[in-house]
C-alpha cells in the first residue's frame, strides 16, 4: 500500500488543528483525499489557517479539556494527530493553563482513544525536553531536563503515551519537533515564533530584536519537512512505540539567522541586542536524526536558506 492509498478516505482528526503546524498538516491530509476533523479552541489557532469550503473538512470549536467533546470527536477515526497546546511563551505566563491543557488535554485524547480502540495516536512534542544537553547532537534517548513549565507538560504526555502504549496496547508515536518554522506561522499572531518576528521587523525596516547576545543556537526546521515526518509516524508501523526527533542536525545561531532574513529581504537593517527573556534558557540546540532516517526513511529536503525563502515568498504573497 503506497503512502497516499494509506490515507486516503480516511477519517482523521486533528487537534490543534488551526495552529500554525496543525493547518499545515490538515492542508497535507486533504491532498491525500483524507477526510479531516479538526479540533481547536482557538486560543492561538485561526481560522484564516484553513481552507474554505472544503467538504473534507470539519471543523469543530472546543477544548481537549472537555473530555466528552474529544471522545465524540475522536469516535470512527483511524489515526488522530494531538498537536493541541498552549506553547512555551502562554505556558510560562500560566503554568495551571498549561497543564490542564497541555497534560490534562493530552491524557483525554488518549484515555478516548484507548476507550473507542483507536488504531494511533501521534502526539507532538518538542526537543524543549531536553534542557541544556551535555552532548551534541541530542540523541532520542540522550538525558531529558525540564527547565520551563512548557516542557514539563511536553514531556508529562510522551510519558502518558509510553504509559499508554505498556499498560493497554494503545499504539502511539511521538515527534520531538525543533524549532519550526514557516508557511502559516504569522508575524501579527504574538505567539509566533522568532523567524516570522525577524521576517515582520525586516520587511517594516526595523531593527531585528535579538534577546541575549545571539550566539544561542537552535536546529530550525521547515513546516513542510515536518508534516512529512508527522505523517509519517502516523502510517508507518515501526513508528509503533517510539520517539522521534524531528530536526536538521545543523546548528544555527540566532544571529546566523537574523543576517540570512536580512540579506534574503534585501533590508537596510541591522539587529540590535536586548535582555534575555525567562524562556531563553536553552544555549546550544541541535539534534540527531538518524533515527527517523534509519526507521522512517525521513530526511529534511529543506536547509535553512531554503526553507526561509520559502517562507519570505509566503510573507510577501500573503501582504
């Protein structure tokens, strides 16, 4: 069975489904001829993410919360991708929102799964878990260390899913993502992510803002690269059990980053160095991907010069 003939007509949901990762893999589920059920509260999402008048999509406005709406939404599925959270910037502001969401939320999709025998569930996490590693690149079994509320609750539902996965045979996967960025990340959401900020204050012609002194470095990843390994842990039978990191394996500095958008922008800028936020406590991140290469056959088709032009095309287009 070929990749798409292993989506198509299904009925798959997708919570968070109106966020800036979340719309990208509804968009690539319906190019598949899936049939797609979004969930979302709206908190970050938008509704401009997803497509209009689409007959294989629904959507339905509420919380992973409410554990009777994710059952009934959940109920028939073949696959659901659980990608609703708050994100790091929200979840430190309200480490209690955070985890009734983010831990709360996550526990009721998979006790609705288990209960209805849903075949997968893909959870999304994120390489926040790992803190400060004492190695590079990180390794998928490399120690973890928590240093913001958000990768507590991150690492709390992987926990849940292996829970799950040993205790009751739900079969699940999870994606460590890095770092992402691109088409449907917006400058004028404040939740949006340094790349879309950089690009918003280079095409204004105002200076970047740089927290710190922008050698931290980070493993930024393309939006299409990582729908695809998404998916892919969600169709392929050795995802079954496992955790993937889902990254580049090429470390950038922020600094790197910010004379890349300047120079692809064309802008009369230069950044300027401002104090570190409570979330900027990671220095050095950068992850290994062999993993997912050797077990899902993915690699990233996107470098970081690639992916960002992309990007600036979707910026410029959509203005």
């Amino acid at each position: 069975m070929s990749y798409s003939e292993s989506l198509a007509g299904q009925r798959i949901v997708v919570t968070g489904g109106a966020g800036f990762v979340g719309s990208n893999v509804v968009r690539r589920l319906l190019a598949e001829n899936a049939v797609v059920v979004v969930l979302d509260d709206f908190y970050t999402g938008d509704d401009h993410n997803l497509p209009a008048g689409e007959p294989n999509l629904e959507v339905v406005r509420g919380s992973v919360t409410d554990f009777d709406l994710v059952r009934d939404v959940i109920k028939s599925s073949s696959l659901v991708f659980h990608l609703a959270a708050r994100n790091i910037i929200v979840s430190t502001r309200n480490p209690r929102e955070d985890y009734e969401v983010n831990i709360g939320g996550t526990l009721n999709v998979l006790l609705a799964a288990r209960e209805l025998g849903i075949p997968r569930v893909v959870y999304s996490s994120s390489t926040s878990v790992y803190g400060n590693p004492r190695y590079l690149p990180i390794n998928e079994d490399d120690a973890t260390n928590m240093l913001s509320p958000y990768a507590v609750s991150k690492f709390a539902g992987e926990n849940y899913c292996h829970a799950f996965y040993e205790s009751y045979g739900l079969s699940s996967a999870v994606v460590r993502y890095s770092n992402v960025y691109g088409t449907a990340q917006r400058p004028d959401n404040p939740y949006c992510g340094v790349v879309s900020k950089f690009f918003e204050s280079a095409m204004k012609g105002e200076s970047l803002r740089i927290h710190g002194d922008g050698e931290q470095t980070r493993d930024f990843t393309y939006i299409d690269d990582v729908v695809e390994a998404t998916l892919l842990a969600g169709v392929s039978p050795k995802a079954d059990g496992q955790v993937y990191n889902v990254g580049t394996g090429r470390e950038v500095t922020v600094n790197q980053l910010a004379r890349i958008i300047i120079d692809i922008t064309g802008a009369k800028v230069e950044p300027v160095y401002i104090d570190r936020r409570d979330i900027d406590n990671i220095r050095r991140r950068v992850v290994n991907i062999e993993k997912i290469r050797r077990e899902l056959r993915w690699i990233p088709t996107f470098t970081i010069e690639q992916g960002l032009r992309r990007t600036y095309e979707w910026l410029v287009s959509t203005m």
